[in-house]
C-alpha cells in the first residue's frame, strides 16, 4: 500500500507501535528487513493496524492511538503484536521480489461489499452490530476489526478457548460491569492468586476468611484423597470459571439479588480489601499464603 509519507525505500508503522517500544523505533530510524528491500526509513500511518500489549493486570488491549499507548506504556507486560508495516508496491516491483499476500484489510472489504452492492460512509469505522448485519445481509466476511488471530492457535488451544467460553461468565460478567464495581477477574491462576493480583494493582491489602469459598461436590472427596484441607485445595486451584469482584457492600448486595435474578447465579463475600496487610485465615486462624499459592507464571 500506499500513505502520503512513505514512499521508495520509506515503510509506515503505527505511531503506536513507536511508543511503545519506548520510542526506539522513530520516524527516519533505519531499519534492516528481509524482504521486499534490504533497508528502509521508517514513515507513519495511524490507519493501519497498531500494537497488541498484554497489561500487568493480565488484560489483553489492542491500542489505535499514540497517547495512549504513552499513557499505558509503563503498564505494559508483554508486547503480543507491534503491529503493521506498511510498504510500498514500488519496492516489490523495483528489486523483482515475490509479492506476499497481505492480511484482509478494510479496503479489501469494502471492494467485496460494493461489488454485492452494499455501501459504508467510512470503511474504518465500522462498528460491531454494522459488521455483523453487513456480513449477514451481503454475504461477505466479518469486517477486519474484528476478525482475531485465529492462526496463531493450535488444535487444542483452540479447543481449550471453546470450552472457555461454554463455561465463562460473559452475561453474568457483563451485569457486574453496568454496576461499576471496583474491579474484577476471572479465577484462572487460583481464587489467592487471582486475589491478590487485585491486591497488588489497586495497591490495598486483603483479609480473607477462606471457608466461605463455596465448594463444588466432590471437592472434599478429592481433597480427603490427597490429604489437603478442602478449602485450601479450592483458594489454589484455578480455571474455575467463576469471578471475583470488590465493590463497596451496598452494591454487593445489589449485584447479587440481580445475578440471582436473571441467572440464578449466587455471590458470597469472602473478605474484604483494607488499607494495608495481607490476612487469611481459615475457621478463624491465620494461615501462610504460601500454602494457597496456584499457577506461578515464569519467564525465561
């Protein structure tokens, strides 16, 4: 493709992409490439894809703005996708070099769109329930934006994702949300785990009294068979599908007569978050948080 900046030898990034790698790569910075040239000098373009950065509260967000990809860059954990790189047909043409297939863009399908007939005012700005009734009404594929990564999922990766979803919270998830609670997760490294990575980024301490985890049947025959105390086995496992929030109590109490409600979906408070100090306990006595510890994420 093409932009108003780039030009023979000169490819466009995200300036997103520029920020977040703590501005390293900037606009003129040379950069050696495999394929269509051997260099170029770096141009933007804020209309093709930008970066995907995974949080440090373990939120996964897609950033389409220069500001704030600065805002968030000291929040960042892992650089997922640094986005597009534009390049011009020009340099394909003048080193004689294989013309790789691109990605399907918005320009792609807004071509496949005018030729059933169909017609947007803007092909990037295109909003979820408009994609879905186009693709549906045209049939033509979902708009780019929010086509996702699907290759980048093996066999069973795949599988697992289904079976995260028939299991997940998504509703009961998104009812929590319209009451603007304080935070809220997913247990998948472990109920303590979980619980203190809210903890850590809301920077308050926790008291938590760890017999009121609800217990599943079967969980105490499990935890009898290994010679773990069942509510311990519980605050460590993870995957459960199930959601942690804090909110002050009066909207607690509010969220769960409406989970109850409309998806018959109890809550039970377990604790509460204090000013500082990290207190657990079990039946009333204190217990080391080393025995809760779940799923550890390690980096080479």
């Amino acid at each position: 493709g093409r932009g108003r900046v780039s030009g023979f030898s000169a490819a466009s990034i995200h300036p997103a992409t520029m920020a977040i790698t703590d501005d390293f790569i900037a606009i003129g910075t040379q950069l050696k490439i495999e394929k269509p040239t051997k260099g170029i000098a770096v141009t933007v373009c804020d209309s093709i894809e930008g970066p995907i950065v995974k949080l440090k509260n373990e939120s996964v967000k897609k950033i389409s703005d220069f500001q704030e990809a600065k805002e968030i860059k000291k929040e960042i954990k892992e650089i997922l996708y640094l986005g597009d790189i534009l390049f011009p047909l020009g340099d394909v043409i003048n080193r004689n070099a294989f013309l790789i297939k691109a990605g399907y863009v918005e320009e792609w399908w807004k071509l496949e769109l005018e030729k059933k007939g169909g017609k947007v005012e803007d092909a990037f700005k295109v909003s979820l329930n408009e994609a879905i009734e186009i693709s549906e009404k045209f049939k033509i594929p979902l708009h780019p934006s929010y086509i996702y990564f699907w290759s980048q999922l093996d066999y069973e990766e795949f599988l697992g994702f289904i079976d995260w979803l028939q299991h997940a919270r998504i509703n009961e998830g998104k009812l929590i949300g319209e009451f603007e609670v304080n935070s809220m997760i997913d247990i998948s490294d472990g109920f303590y785990s979980d619980i203190m990575h809210i903890a850590e980024e809301s920077n308050l301490g926790i008291n938590i009294e760890i017999d009121e985890i609800p217990l599943y049947p079967g969980v105490r025959t499990v935890a009898d068979n290994l010679g773990i105390e069942p509510h311990i086995l519980a605050a460590r496992s993870g995957e459960e599908y199930e959601l942690i929030f804090t909110a002050p109590e009066k909207i607690g109490n509010k969220v769960a007569i409406a989970l109850s409600e409309q998806f018959d979906t109890p809550v039970t408070p377990v604790g509460k978050m204090t000013r500082t100090g990290i207190n657990i306990n079990l039946e009333g006595k204190p217990i080391s948080p080393n025995e809760l510890i779940g799923w550890e994420h390690k980096f080479a």
